[in-house]
C-alpha cells in the first residue's frame, strides 16, 4: 500500500512519454477553451485534468514493465484483494 503514495522519478523513457501526453492535453485544452463558457465546458476541462493525472500516474508506475514484473503484480494483486474488495493494485 505505502508504494502508491510514494513519489517516483521518471526514467528517461517515462519521461519522453509524460511530455507528450503533456502536449496533447494542452491541445486538447486548447480546444475546449475555444468553447463557449458554460457548465459543459468546464466539467470537460475537470475531466480533462483528470485524464491528464491518472494518464501520467498509469506512465509513472506502469510504462516499461516486464510482462513478467506485471504478472507477478496481477497474481499478487488478484491473491490479496484490498479491503474494499477491489483487487486493482490501487485499491480503489
């Protein structure tokens, strides 16, 4: 549990891919901004910036994992499900 609060430092490959999911978010915004004001405009950037972490989030702790290193985390994960029931390694 504590290493889903840890902060981890890209390594170069997660990091050209944290640039370009930066870039093509800005754009995305770009969009959107280009909308008329309205609810909908700004629940869209809401999501937006939520694409935008859980993307960078799913780069940081996932992008360049052995698929053996990810099996191993999928059977743990599926061993000792969370308390929540759920069995993702985020528990949630």
């Amino acid at each position: 549990m504590e290493d889903l609060f840890t902060n981890r430092s890209p390594n170069e490959a997660q990091a050209e891919a944290l640039n370009a999911v930066t870039i093509q978010m800005q754009e995305t915004a770009e969009i959107i901004e280009a909308l008329p004001p309205s609810r909908f405009r700004s629940l869209a950037m809401t999501k937006l910036e939520e694409c935008s972490m859980w993307t960078k989030k799913a780069v940081v702790f996932t992008f360049a994992v052995t698929p053996e290193a990810a099996l191993e985390d999928a059977v743990a994960a599926t061993a000792a499900p969370s308390e929540s029931g759920d069995a993702s390694p985020e528990g949630g």
